[in-house]
C-alpha cells in the first residue's frame, strides 16, 4: 500500500507532478519533506526547492494547521 | 495579534529561529511559504531554502496530515 521513491523515501501525496511530499529515515531522525523533483535520466531527483522538517519541526508546524487555515479564510474574505 | 515580517508577509509560526510559516498574498493568490531566512543589514529576507504552495497544494497537503503523522508513527517504531 505503500510507494517509494527512487531514494527510497516513502511518498505520502504528489502536490503537483514535480511536488511531493516525503517521509524519510535520515540517519536514525525521521524528517517531512515537501519538495521539488526534476527528472533525468528516467529517475526523478530531489531538487534544492523544499524544505525537510525534524519530527520536532513538524510536530511544532502540525499544531499550527487551524492558525493556517485562519490565515487564509481571512486572506481569502479581504481579496473577493 | 499578527505579526507581519519585513516583507509584509503574515508570520503563522517560527519552527527555528531561522524558519518561519508565513501566509502570503501574492498577486491575488494566497501562498503558505515554509522556508528559511537569513539576516542582512539588520533585515531578514527569504532564500531559496523553502516552498511555497497554493491554496489547492495547501489543501491536498492538509487532507494528508493524517497520512503524515501515521508515517511517522510507523518510521519511529521501526527505528525503536
């Protein structure tokens, strides 16, 4: 049920074609990444446009969801 | 009760003290930047190290929050 990228990072959602989100093992840490990738050669790469979080990143960024969710409705009932 | 940065960008969160969520407007669209700042003269301006998604790649992002946590769940037992 689960797929793997050619860097052996387990892929949670594609955000756009080149866009992925990513959890990885990187040397015992686990990170969340939401990146870039380009293809060459038939493989895909990681690109430097993204950014991988530490699980304390994440769990720091997670519970800030709702105050994101705030910010655009807000943003969002300015612009129309 | 908000904070903006030196861009004007609406400041959601420090998960570092280099790296910052932030909500944008964007030429009409609403962006949710993770990215990396550094400090010159005094200003602390965005680099590269970062991604910035649209309101529909912040959507489909968030419905796999839950996907995320499970992953890392999973990763983090593995390891233990």
């Amino acid at each position: 049920e689960y797929e793997y990228d050619d860097e052996g990072d387990l892929i949670i959602c594609r955000l756009t074609k080149n866009r992925r989100v990513t959890v990885t093992d990187f040397r015992g840490k686990t990170l969340v990444s939401i990146r870039e990738y380009y293809r060459k050669e038939g493989k895909e790469l990681p690109t430097s446009k993204g950014i991988s979080l530490t699980a304390e990143q994440w769990s720091s960024f997670k519970k800030n969801v709702p105050a994101i969710e705030k910010a655009i409705r807000k943003m969002e009932s300015r612009l129309n």
